[in-house]
C-alpha cells in the first residue's frame, strides 16, 4: 500500500488495452472511489424493478405465447432491439449468447424461454428464472431479457408475466432488461405505489484511445467543431485537440484552443451518453463556454446507453 503499486497497474492496463485496439474500458466496480481516481467514470447504476403481479395481469396483446422459440428467430430479433440501445463497440461472434444466456447452475438451468408471435412471426422474446419462493411467497419471477418488437408483443408478455398472479406477488425485471424510464413507468397506473427500484452496483467506464474512440461512435445529434483539452491522471501532459462531427461520423485532431476542459472520466461518461456537458460544467467536472457545451450535448443526440455485463 502507497507505494505507487494501483498507478503502476493501472497505467500498464490502460497501455495495453490501447494496444490491442480497445477504445473503452467499462467495468462494474466495487469502489467507484479507487476507478475514479484512474480515470473511470460512472456510467450508471445497475437497476431492478419489481412490479406486482395483480397489475401486470391486466395486459392484454394480440397473439399468443409460445414455449421455446426458434434461436434463429430470437437471434434476429435481438440483434434488430440491440441496436435501438447505445452498448459495446465491438461484439465477436457468440458475444450476446455469452451475455444472456448463463451457464447452468448447480440446480440446473432454471430459465425458462418464451416467445410471442403475431400472424406466424415472432414479435417478442422473454427470458425469466422461476425459483422456490421464501417469506410467504410460492415462487420467485426474475426477468433476465424482455425484447418487445411490436405494442401487442409488449402487452402480451405482460399479461403473460401477470399470469403468475396466483403464485409470485411480484415480478423482479433484472438489470438492465428494461429502462427505468419505459415502459413500465408510462404503462402501469400509480406507478410509483406498484413499482419498486432496488439500485445495485455502479458501472464505470474509461475511454483508453480517445481518438479511436470518437472514430468508433455513431453520432446521432448535430455537427459541431469544439476545441478540448482533456487531462489524464495516467498521463503527464494534457491531449488537446478539436472534436469535429460531421453526417454522423466523429473525428478528433490534435491542436485546437483547448476551449472546453475536462478530465478523461468527465469525457468518458459524456462519450457514454450518460452525463450531459451541460451538467459536468454545473458539477465542476468540465469548464467551457455554455455555447460550447450545449454543442456537446446536441452532437450525442438521444441517447439510451446500456451496460449489459453483469458480474
């Protein structure tokens, strides 16, 4: 301890997670305080949301449920609602099977798989665990994936989730499978009396190769061109160079003015979609013109980031 040991670590990490062609590094942290001082930044926080049974039941969706899908079919339709959200840059073959479907248990494979079809084609996928129940409750529903194409897909799983109003008093959708904001906030009467929001451990991120980085994301808002000065607590001098967005591809070069400064955690949960400049200059964390930060914010657009890994 205090000799230097993390910043050694860290900086060679860092280094080689560059070299080998990374431009972010996200991870989810056990004290955002030690990754803070490194560089990360936090994206988000894990979430559960726990519904009661009794409302979900109310749903109602044109079509029907049925038991074990096809995976070419669900391979499809998760690619087509992965990419409404702001996630990983790169995903190697088998990376979203890795992702949301875990290896057996001890107790064995307690996940249960259910598509919904509307005139023979598959418009919705739902991937729950059912477990023996504690405290009054017969079992325990757990929603690991939730990926509604169409409003009745939306409705009917639903409604199929509120099937299990006899056994479960609630329904839990795990992290990350639905936002916070939508849909159930906006479905469900009195939310706010039958929603309960459990938060979790924080994601971080770290943008390791800047310019990389800005080449790598897509840019949904409006062109701009503003000078940054970003500094590194692994790094003995600031990278100053001028952010160009253009027709949806970025670009960063060096030079400029240095106009908007920040440090690399600042610009990393920025570049993640989850702090507006706008507000890092109201929480200190970045300083410039208000003109040139609002700029920042308009060149991200909407935004709706998602931190699939999960432990």
């Amino acid at each position: 301890r205090r000799r230097g040991v993390a910043a050694a670590l860290m900086h060679d990490l860092v280094d080689q997670a560059a070299q080998r062609g990374a431009a972010v590094a996200p991870l989810t942290a056990s004290t955002t305080r030690f990754y803070r001082r490194w560089g990360w930044e936090v994206g988000g926080r894990h979430l559960n949301q726990r519904v009661r049974t009794d409302v979900l039941a109310t749903f109602r969706g044109e079509g029907e449920a049925v038991d074990e899908p096809d995976p070419d079919e669900v391979a499809k339709l998760r690619e087509s609602a992965l990419m409404a959200w702001d996630g990983p840059l790169d995903r190697p073959p088998g990376w979203v099977d890795q992702q949301v479907e875990p290896a057996s248990r001890h107790s064995g494979d307690r996940h249960r798989r259910i598509g919904w079809r509307e005139n023979g084609q598959l418009t919705g996928y739902l991937r729950y665990e059912s477990t023996h129940g504690t405290m009054g409750h017969w079992v325990l529903i757990r929603v690991h994936e939730f990926v509604p194409a169409t409003r009745d897909a939306l409705h009917g799983m639903l409604g199929f989730l509120g099937g299990f109003e006899a056994q479960a008093s609630d329904v839990t959708f795990a992290h990350e499978c639905v936002r916070l904001e939508a849909p159930l906030l906006q479905l469900i009467p009195d939310a706010d009396k039958r929603i309960q929001i459990e938060g979790r451990i924080c994601w971080m991120q770290r943008v390791v190769d800047v310019q990389r980085a800005v080449a790598s994301r897509g840019w949904r808002g409006s062109d701009c061109s503003v000078g940054l000065e970003i500094s590194d607590p692994l790094r003995d001098q600031p990278c100053r160079g001028v952010l160009e967005v253009h027709s949806g591809s970025g670009s960063l070069t060096d030079g400029g003015d240095g106009s908007v400064r920040m440090g690399i955690g600042a610009f990393s949960a920025w570049y993640a979609g989850t702090l507006p400049a706008m507000d890092a200059g109201l929480f200190g964390l970045m300083d410039g013109p208000p003109e040139q930060l609002a700029a920042l914010d308009a060149a991200i657009g909407v935004s709706r980031p998602w931190m699939p890994d999960f432990f």
